[in-house]
C-alpha cells in the first residue's frame, strides 16, 4: 500500500474547519463565552490509547498531575484501548479542536500501523505532535534455560528446522517488524517460523520467561520484569547499553552476513488533532510550554526515572520529523505485516 502522507490538508480538519467557522458567530454571541486568552477555562482531558497498567498508561497517569499543577486546571487520563491505539486516535480527532483533549499514545509503530494497513480513516498528518518524550529500544531474548546462545545459533535453527522455533511478538509493533525482515534478509521463507501473535507485551514476555515459546522482540525496558527469567541474544540499536549484557543486532548477526535496518521501538508521547494547532493557537503554545516546563523541572526528571518512565524533551518540530522518519520505514517495510 503506498503512503498516505501527500495531501495537504489534514482530511479531518478541513472539515472542521467549515464547522466551526459557521459556529463561530454564535459562539461569540454567548453570554460569558470564554475567550482565547482565559485558556484553559476547564479541566484537559489526556486520553490513553492503550489499557490500564502498562507502559503508555503510566506515563500518561504520571504526568496527569504535574500538567494539572502547570496548567492551572484539572488533568484527566481516560483509557480508550481498542485496535492498536486507532480507537482512541479516532475519539481524539471527533472531539472539538480546543486542545482541552490531549492524545496520549506509542505513536510508533501503532500510528502507523494503523494507517499503513487502512483500517484508520485518518493519517499521521492529523495530529499535531506536542512532544515525545519516552523512548524503547526492542530486545532480541530467550528464555534463560534456552539451548539458544546466540542469536546467529537461533535464525540458524529457524533456517535448517522449519516449524519447530516458536517466537513471540506483539501485533503490529516494531519487534513483529523486525521479526519478520529478519527472516527475509537471511533468505528464510517466513512459514519456517512459528511465529505467535500477542495483544500486549506482557504476555507475550511470559510465553518466553514460562518456555511456551523460544524467542520475543519487545521492548526493553518493559522487560525489567523478567529479567530473571530471560537472556538477552540482541539489543535493536547501534550500540551496546550497559543495562543489558548483549551486542547490537547487526553485531549479533554479523556471522551469517546479514546486515538490517535498525527499525524504532516504541516511541511514546502527546498530541493535539492537527485542527486544534490551526484552530487555537493560544491553547496550542500554552500546551507546549507546558510539556516543556513539566520536563525541565528536576523533580519531575528524578519521579520519572524512579518510575523508569522516559523524561526527554525534543519539541514538536522535531517529534514531527521523527514521526515522518518512522512512518517512511513502516512503509517500505509495511508489506511484511500484511
């Protein structure tokens, strides 16, 4: 499927756009209608596109209070799981473009996946993206009774056994990316491995942790709770890290010649509908100044790295490029999922 990023013109807001010019009118008619400067004059809503107890969750809950502090009014999280964060992108997207409802999400891979297989009526250019500020790498892992000590001994099994390696990835995420190409770029036919689908990252680290299957491509710093229980074969970046006694992927695999492309894990953060940045302008720069202020206090940095919650803040020009970046990957590689 090609890239849904050449129009323009955000499909959503060009619509609302005509709604609220003809509502305007009647809007500054109103007895005590607030203005674009009192903003915020009610409580901001931060809606989570994933469940409760998870990573994405968590943040959200954690900076709830300190935005709240920041803002001046109260800060709620609302959960609307459903569909790999399209639910609750949608939900965002219907609600009026005043920036009091904030989008919550791992934006990659589950934007884009989202897009990229069109089930969403919507695209990444829908959204004004506020900031990113927590960041995963994805971990290559076994089980630590596994017969497996490398990952150059794992792919070599999956190519001379068919069927008998079982692996564990999440829908549609970065490590079920990277999974699969892989297995394209060792020249192995995809049915080879037994590859089972998981709804959360949890459960599919306890397939690994349990023995049910061999391998997981997940995130890593989810995985500090089966550290334990696991063995690190491969870390997706360029670099070694410290917390995780493992070689870089294409370190892992320099044995059997293969070479990949380091595709992002998750990357988590906040937005507005890209109507609201056009449509309220002042709500848009107080939200920004916000996030930034919440992120530059060093009590804030020092809860968040205790709670092992990301604290980086790179603004929206640039969590704007790196949506893009992300999504051009998703889409040269996107047929992998289909």
């Amino acid at each position: 499927m090609m890239p849904r990023t050449d129009s323009p013109i955000p499909r959503r807001a060009s619509l609302k756009a005509l709604a609220l010019a003809c509502l305007a009118p009647l809007a500054a008619a109103l007895p005590g209608a607030a203005t674009a400067d009192d903003w915020p004059a009610r409580p901001v809503t931060l809606v989570a596109g994933f469940g409760t107890g998870g990573g994405l969750d968590s943040m959200t809950r954690a900076m709830n209070g300190y935005l709240a502090e920041e803002l001046g009014v109260p800060v709620s999280v609302v959960n609307r799981p459903g569909a790999g964060t399209m639910v609750a992108a949608t939900y965002v997207l219907n609600q009026r473009d005043d920036g009091y409802t904030l989008f919550s999400s791992t934006f990659s891979p589950y934007l884009n996946t989202a897009v990229l297989t069109g089930q969403a009526d919507f695209t990444i250019e829908d959204f004004a993206y506020l900031n990113f500020q927590w960041f995963d790498f994805d971990l290559v892992a076994t089980s630590a009774d596994s017969r497996f000590s490398s990952l150059a001994e794992l792919v070599s099994e999956i190519r001379d056994a068919p069927g008998k390696v079982r692996a564990a990835v999440v829908q549609g995420s970065a490590g079920h990316l990277i999974t699969k190409l892989m297995l394209e770029r060792a020249g192995i036919p995809q049915e080879n491995l037994n590859l089972v689908t998981y709804n959360s990252g949890g459960d599919a680290r306890t397939a690994v942790a349990g023995g049910q299957v061999d391998f997981f491509v997940i995130g890593a710093e989810g995985s500090e709770g089966v550290r334990e229980m696991i063995r690190p074969l491969a870390i997706v970046d360029s670099r070694r890290h410290g917390e995780w006694d493992a070689p870089p992927l294409n370190e892992a695999l320099a044995p059997l010649g293969i070479e990949m492309p380091l595709i992002p894990g998750a990357i988590r953060g906040f937005a507005v509908s890209a109507a609201a940045r056009t449509e309220s302008p002042e709500a848009w720069d107080r939200l920004v100044a916000a996030f930034q202020n919440v992120l530059s206090r060093k009590d804030v940095q020092e809860d968040l790295a205790a709670r092992n919650i990301g604290s980086v803040w790179i603004g929206p020009e640039r969590a704007a490029e790196m949506m893009k970046d992300s999504y051009q990957t998703f889409a040269t590689y996107g047929y992998l999922l289909e």
